[in-house]
C-alpha cells in the first residue's frame, strides 16, 4: 500500500498544484498529516484514511462541479493507476463521499471510523492559525472583505444560507469556524480542536481591540468561547 499512496499523493500534488480557492496541495497536505496523527490514535484502517484522505478534494464540487463529486472520476482514475481497484477502492470512495461540511450540515451521511478521521482531519484544517489564514485568504478573493460592523452573524445558517457564502471574514468565523469544534466525531479530533478553537478566540478579541469594533462582537465571542 505504501506506492499506492506515493502514487496517489504525487497525482494529487500535480492535480491541484494551480488550484487557488484554498483546497490546493497544501491543503491536502495538511489533512493528509492530521488524518494519520487521528488514524493512529483512534486504531483506523490506516491505508483507508490515507487514500481517501488525499483523494478528498479532487472531486471536490467547488474545484470541479457537482456532476463530478458525484462520479468522482479523478479519485477513480488515480487509485486504478495505483493497483487500488475492485472493492479496495469502492471503500475509500465510500469515505471520501461521507467527508464534507455540506453534508454535515445535510446530516444525512453515515459514516466509518476512517470516514469520521478523514472529515475531523478536514475540518481541523477550517480552524486555527491556518484556518485564520484560509478565511482571510479565501473571503478576500472573493471581494466580500475583512470586516464589516454592521454585518453581525445568522444565528442560523443553513444548508442555502452556506451556498450563498457572502459574509466577510470575521462574520464568517461565528457563522462556521467557531462551530466546528463541537462537530468532532472522533475524541483525538475534539482534542486538537479545542486546541485551535482557543488560538482562533485569541486572535479575534485581539482583533476586535484593535480595531475598536462596536462592543456586540465581544458579547458574541464570549458566547462561543
Ligand atoms: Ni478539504
């Protein structure tokens, strides 16, 4: 297994070297890395969550369009070029169709040990220093800002109200980020999440002091500390 997965890791790295919407190599890299320290820790089928751990986001329906997340052609293509075929590879297809915050929200998706590793491991990456990053990086690109006073959180944000996704980056945060850490299937997952949901609750009340934003932002952090 380990040239399966030195096989797939390379075909993803060149897959998504260009990608720039925040679900690039590096991304992948990352939860590869936490998916293994999370696998280990809970006993998974450590292959399994490797594979589908790489394999997350090349059919991702934000890279490549819904149709594809549904046929997953690339996950297949590069497991059939790696020998992983035959049932092998309908499982790690099965994990990588269960890992999704949209269809955590959906609450529809049944899910395996390495399913619920695979998606902690996903999600963990959302948060933290990096997730900081990712947000900014990521509501910049998208022209919907930094931060806006007036733009306070939904309480509720639904399966649509996520779609539409217009909120600025410390919006954004209350909306989705500071939720995750209490969407952690697996114990090693809610442990690093508790973690970096202190790092990201650190670096807003630094933020809100500094830009001297209207007193209602710290009420809502410290309801989600
Ligand atoms: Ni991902």
């Amino acid at each position: 297994m380990k040239a399966a997965i030195a096989h797939v890791a390379q075909a993803v790295e060149a897959h998504l070297k260009h990608e720039g919407s925040g679900h690039d190599w590096q991304h992948i890299y990352r939860v590869w890395q936490t998916a293994k320290k999370l696998g280990e820790a809970e006993g998974a089928d450590m292959a399994l969550v490797e594979l589908a751990a790489l394999l997350h986001d090349v059919d991702d329906y934000k890279v490549s369009g819904e149709e594809a997340e549904m046929m997953m052609p690339h996950a297949r293509r590069y497991l059939a070029e790696a020998q992983v075929v035959g049932e092998a590879q309908e499982r790690v297809l099965d994990v990588i169709r269960s890992v999704g915050f949209r269809k955590t929200l959906a609450g529809t998706v049944e899910r395996s040990l390495e399913g619920h590793v695979v998606s902690d491991a996903d999600m963990l990456d959302a948060i933290g220093a990096v997730g900081i990053a990712r947000t900014f990086t990521y509501c910049g690109g998208k022209g919907f800002g930094m931060f806006d006073p007036d733009f306070l959180p939904r309480d509720e944000v639904s399966q649509s109200d996520y779609m539409k996704k217009g909120s600025p980056s410390v919006t954004h945060f209350f909306e989705k980020l500071l939720k995750l850490k209490g969407m952690m299937f697996t114990e090693a997952g809610k442990a690093e999440a508790a973690k970096r949901h202190a790092r990201m609750v650190l670096f807003l009340e630094t933020f809100f002091e500094e830009a001297a934003a209207p007193k209602v932002w710290m009420e809502r952090l410290e309801a989600l500390r």
